[in-house]
C-alpha cells in the first residue's frame, strides 16, 4: 500500500466519465501526458465500480447522464471519496445548477461548448490544489506523530522524575526512622494510615499525594534535634522539650521552599496541633488546623499506641481505636474520628502488616545486595 507522500508523487489517475465518447475521446486526448493517467467510463455508475478498485487523483464528469445524474453521482462520490476533486461539465447554463455543484464539492464547474485549454488549467488547477492539501494532510500527521512521540518522550522522562523524588523521599524517611531504632516503618506506615483515612473522608488526586508526602516527611525537623534528646529512653526535662517542639518549625523551614513540596510543608508544620488549641508549636484551634494535620494526628497516634517502645509493649488495635474514639474533640477532630471509627481495626492492622512486611523484606534486599 501507497503512503500519503508517495502518492503525491505519482502520477495523477484522473477518470472522466461522459455518456458521449466522443467528448471522453476529445478530454483524454487533450489531457494526454506522462505526469497523467487517464481512464474513461461512460456512465456513473460504471465509474463508481472502477472507483471501488482503484483511487483517483481527479474526476471529470458530464453533468447530464442518462441512469445516475451528475449531481448524484456527484453526491455518492463525495460520500464515498470526499478528498477526491470533482470538475463537472455541462451544455446547460444555469447558474442555479452550478451553485448547487459547488456546494456538494466540485471545485469547477466547466460549459459546453468547453476551451480545451481551459480544461487543462481547471485540471492543472485542482490536482495542484489536491497536492498541497495532501502535503499538508501529510505535514499534520507527521507533525502529530511527533508531537506524540515527544510527549511520551516527556511523560517517560516526568515519571522517571516523579520515581526520583518517590525514591530520595522515602529514602529521607527511612534515614529518619532508622534513627529512632524503635519506630523503623514509622513514616511508611503513616503515610498509609493517612491515605486511607483519607479516602474515607472523600479526599482523592492532588490532596492525597500531598498528604502522602506530608505524613511520610513529618518528622524531618527532628533532623534538626540533638540524638542525646531525641533517643532519651527517660522523660525530657522543660529544656529539652524545647527543643524537641521545634522540630515542626524545622522541617517545615526545610520543605516550604521546594516548591512540590509546599502543600506538604504545611501538614508537617501543623502536625502536633491539637483540636483544642493546646498543640504546638503555633497552638492552631479547630479548624485552624489543615485538614491533612488532623487526619495524620489520628493515625499517628495510632501507629504510636501499636508499635513496641522502650518502656512498654505494642498495644492492641482494638484499644488504638478506642483511645482514638476516647480524645475526640479535645485531642482529634471529631469528623476525622469519626471517619476512622468507620473503618475496623482488623483493617488497619492488615495496612500495618503490609508495610511491615514490605519494609522486612526491603531490608532483606539490601543485606544480600551487600559485596
């Protein structure tokens, strides 16, 4: 099969139909030329059988036939080939009749009796405008071709871009857990925790990476926070809590300027507030809180309460959620508790156990790529 480009430099196949053999005689011998291939046909319809089998660059046709008129076959044509041009010629003058010709697609309407070198120009004049709306056809395609081709390119190279930032993120987060030996998976957790109390409450797209990235960088600032305060098996005296109330300011400080990571910023800087405007650092109240705070104040006291410290064992899921139901409105959000009540603690231990299972077997990963 032909492309659309060398079909433009072929010769054209021009077909004139006339119920009179002598005019197709007379057109076929003035159209004689190498850069032309011509066929005859002496009525429509047997015209639309040789346009069945083969495409034509131009159709010259009477517009008084017996069987299918002119103007019929002008319009099942069009139905069947609407690219292909039209020039139609008649002995009637009847500037009603050329109108109508015009209208469905001819680009020339030609008298008889006809200028044989008027013909040729009308031929010359409608292939040269085929041509270029051929060429044209072609410069669209290849240009959407490539236009394609260049935005797979981009949505290859922004997702490998987006994996990038996935991959430094949850590194960063990993280093942070690792840190605190206990709560290893934390920010992994967390982040799960927060996307499908999330979803419960209805938040989807941009709102859910946002909150994704919020819970998994939380505790950045602690980046900022003596090992000496932040590993202290012990209370911490006011002086080091201080210190340690700062580390939302910190990590907020770190992230508000990266620009995909503003919207995150804001729920690690809110991150301790509580409903009742006794959190810190900025003791926000209410609704004063950013909606991704308080979701991530739930489910971080939920990871908190299910996972092994120092001073006491991991407690039960059942008890996370009924500790959770025991602060709402002085600690939580009341909508947002409720929100987590509908969804049953097997279910947050089955998000629990995925991510612990994920992170173990991460860790396995690393020991055996070790040299």
């Amino acid at each position: 099969m032909r492309t659309m480009l060398e079909a433009v430099s072929t010769p054209a196949r021009i077909l004139i139909v006339d119920d009179e053999e002598e005019i197709r005689d007379v057109l076929m011998t003035s159209l004689e030329d190498p850069a032309f291939e011509l066929t005859g046909s002496s009525n429509a319809m047997d015209a639309l059988d040789k346009m069945r089998d083969a495409r034509f660059s131009l159709v010259i046709s009477d517009l008084r036939m017996p069987g299918l008129s002119g103007l019929d076959f002008l319009r099942t044509l069009k139905e069947c080939d609407p690219d292909v041009p039209v020039i139609l010629i008649t002995g009637v003058r009847d500037l009603e009749t050329a109108v109508e010709t015009l209208r469905l697609g001819a680009c020339d309407y030609i008298t008889k009796p006809f200028d044989l070198f008027a013909i040729r120009r009308s031929v010359e004049n409608a292939l040269e405008r085929s041509r270029l709306a051929l060429e044209n056809r072609c410069y669209q395609m290849e240009l959407e071709r490539l236009v394609r081709e260049r935005t797979l390119e981009l949505h290859g190279a922004l997702k490998e871009i987006e994996e990038g930032y996935r991959f430094t993120l949850e590194a960063l987060a990993a280093a942070l857990d690792a840190r605190e030996h206990e709560t290893r998976a934390h920010s992994q957790r967390v982040r799960e925790y927060a996307s499908r109390l999330a979803r419960q409450l209805g938040l989807a797209g941009d709102d859910l990476i946002h909150l994704g990235r919020g819970a998994l960088l939380h505790d950045v600032g602690k980046i900022g926070v003596p090992d000496s305060i932040l590993l202290k098996p012990g209370k911490l005296t006011p002086d080091e809590w201080v210190h340690m109330k700062r580390h939302p300011q910190v990590g907020y400080d770190i992230l508000q300027s990266i620009r995909f990571l503003a919207p995150a910023a804001k729920i690690v800087l809110a991150h301790q507030e509580r409903w009742d405007g006794t959190g810190y650092p900025n003791c926000l109240h209410g609704d004063e809180i950013p909606l991704g705070a308080r979701i991530f104040a739930v489910v971080d006291t939920l990871d908190a309460m299910t996972s092994d410290r120092p001073y006491r064992k991991a407690l039960s899921f059942q008890t996370a959620w009924e500790e959770v139901y025991r602060c709402s409105g002085s600690q939580f959000d009341p909508d947002v508790v409720e929100a987590f009540l509908n969804i049953e603690p097997g279910v947050w231990k089955e998000i629990h156990d995925l991510v612990n299972c994920r992170h173990q077997a991460s860790e396995a990963g690393d020991v055996l790529c070790q040299r």
